[in-house]
C-alpha cells in the first residue's frame, strides 16, 4: 500500500525546507538510517523525551529534552509516526501547544509537524478549538480533528444530528450505524437515551468500538421494524447492489424510522456513472475516484433515492456560515439525505 521510499520522502523534505531551521522528534532507529546517509546544514538536533538519551550525541546532532526548548523551538519538527496513533498525538500536543506556529501535514501512515502559522478550528464533538490535520486525495488543508479524529462532513453531520435526533428525544430509540466513525460512535454512545448498535463487515478496523458486531449490511441479522434511526455515511458507494442495501436498511427501520445518509457525489455529473467493465482497483480510482468504490454518483443521486423512500436533502442552511468557517467545512461537504420509509 505505502509505495514510497519514506528514507528518500523525508529526505526530500528535509532538503525542500533547506531555509528553515529543523529538528527530528525522537532518536529512531529510522532517523539513524536518514541522517547516516548524509549531513543536513538545516537540521539543529532532535528531540527526544527518554531522558537516557538526552545531551548526548546522535549521529552527529544533540538531542534535547523537550522541557528545555521553550524560546529556542526551531522552525519546523518532523516526526515520523504512524498517522493514526492517537498517544503519541495526545502526548505531543501539549509541547506542540508551547509555540505559536503549527503546521501539521500528513503523509501516508507517517505525519511530520511542521511550525508556521496555522489557526485552530472549532470542533463540535470536542466542544473546544483545536488542530485540524491535512488529508485526502487530493489534500485538503487543516480537516481532520487532531484529538477526535472529525473530518468535515462529520462536524456537519453533528448538527444534522442534534436537529434530528438528539434535540427531539423524548423516550429511549434505537439507532443502528453502519462503518462506525469514532467521533460519531462516541457521541451516540455518550447518550444513554440511545440503544446504539454498530456493524461492519471488519470490526478490527474500529478498536474504539468495543461492542461493534460483524455483520454484512446486505444481511442484516436484525428483527423487521426495530430501529428509529439508521446512520450510514460513505457507504452506499461501496455497495454493488445498491437495492438490496436499501431493502435491507427500510427492512430493519421502524416505519416512522428515518436513514440519515451521506454519500460523495459529483456535482458537475448530471447522471450517475457506473460500468460493469470497470472492476480493478486502478479504473475504480481513475472512473469513481476511489479504488474501492463501485459508482459515481451524479446531481441525480436525490431522483435516484426516491424509489427506496420518502428523501429530504439537509443542507448547512441552519447552521451559520460563520459557525462552518469556525469548523472549516467546505460547501461541498455539507450535504445530507434523509430516507424515510413508505408505508
Ligand atoms: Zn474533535
């Protein structure tokens, strides 16, 4: 999957950034096999918290104790981690809060900071401002919580929540979601209001879910008319039979039940796009934008949506453009579709 030489990568970056001063957070293994190949003007030392290490000598550069930094943090630290480890994010946060200037990009499994200006953003699901990541393909700048781990869509979807279920709450629902994302997950499981159930076909890929059930969403092992609300978010376009999903979803929904759906699509597609020629991963990509997705969805995605129910599109038009700017969401991400059942 991570096809580039991350040795080569960072050196490359090391050499892209030759007018600012640099440091390396921990004395790795990795970093040894960068900094032996050759000797950079630019790098003024590492940064490492094992107190072992510390004022000694590393390849030829100091290491230093990130207590001793303050007033002489360089320009940019660069770390090499894997992207979704939320402890040595949490960990480093705070000496990161110490500078002023932050810049947080995201490369593949690996992350390195970066410090020049770079504003916080306002999460919902955090309730306070925080860092937001680099992500996506192409890359979209600061739209990733760095503490929950929220993208855009997600931060307007908790809006489109709170109007729709949580502010309307008068006795205890049932609420089924499928492919659960962690800020969504823990909001609906911080509410003990909600019987709350989470599926996918590889539950190993949400350890935050701990009550998550294997299942296939085209064979829900649910009773008929048992939830009152369905969340599913990115996942329809993965499903080839996108009948059977929405038979199965209206099957297990109460009648006055609700699905809160979202799903990319292209705005500048009249029609929906698939072909069955197109299988591999690589025209997956080239046709549908991702490898793993099976259709593109057009500006007829609403028209289409009809035959499985009643559909209400939610846009940000309750919620202020200040507030979406707060959050940086773009227009493109704050769209949701609401699926009723017909009875
Ligand atoms: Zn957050």
């Amino acid at each position: 999957m991570c096809s580039i030489n991350l040795e080569d990568y960072f050196i490359k970056e090391i050499k892209n950034l030759s007018d600012k001063k640099i440091m390396f957070w921990g004395a790795s293994n990795f970093l040894k096999d960068i900094l032996s190949i050759e000797k950079f003007p630019n790098v003024c030392g590492i940064i490492d918290k094992d107190i072992t290490r510390q004022n000694k000598e590393f390849c030829g550069y100091k290491i230093y104790s990130p207590d001793i930094l303050d007033g002489m943090w360089p320009d940019v630290v660069i770390m090499s981690v894997k992207s979704n480890n939320q402890y040595v994010y949490n960990m480093i946060k705070d000496y990161l809060k110490k500078c002023p200037y932050i810049k947080l990009y995201k490369n593949l499994f690996y992350s390195y900071y970066e410090y020049i200006n770079t504003p916080k953003y306002y999460c919902p699901f955090c309730h306070k401002d925080e860092y937001f990541e680099d992500y996506g393909t192409p890359v979209r700048k600061n739209v990733m919580c760095l503490n929950c781990g929220s993208m855009e869509r997600h931060r307007f979807l908790y809006y489109v929540y709170q109007k729709h279920i949580f502010n309307k709450l008068t006795e205890r629902i049932s609420v089924l979601h499928t492919a659960p994302e962690k800020s969504i997950y823990n909001l609906f499981t911080d509410n003990d209001q909600i019987n709350y159930v989470s599926i996918d076909l590889d539950p190993s890929r949400y350890p935050y879910a701990k009550d998550i059930l294997k299942m296939n969403v085209l064979d829900l092992k649910f009773d008929d008319n048992k939830f009152d609300f369905i969340i599913s978010n990115h996942v329809v376009e993965h499903i080839e039979d996108e009948e059977l999903f929405f038979k199965e979803l209206t099957r297990v929904l109460k009648p006055d039940g609700k699905i809160i759906l979202t799903a990319p699509y292209d705005n500048n597609l009249e029609k929906t796009f698939d072909d069955s020629s197109i299988v591999t991963p690589e025209d997956r990509l080239k046709y549908y934008g991702q490898e793993d997705h099976v259709r593109l969805y057009g500006r007829d995605i609403y028209e289409r949506f009809k035959k499985y129910g009643k559909v209400e599109v939610v846009n940000s038009d309750f919620i202020s453009e200040d507030l979406c700017k707060k959050m940086n969401i773009g227009k493109s991400q704050r769209t949701a579709i609401i699926i009723s059942k017909n009875k």
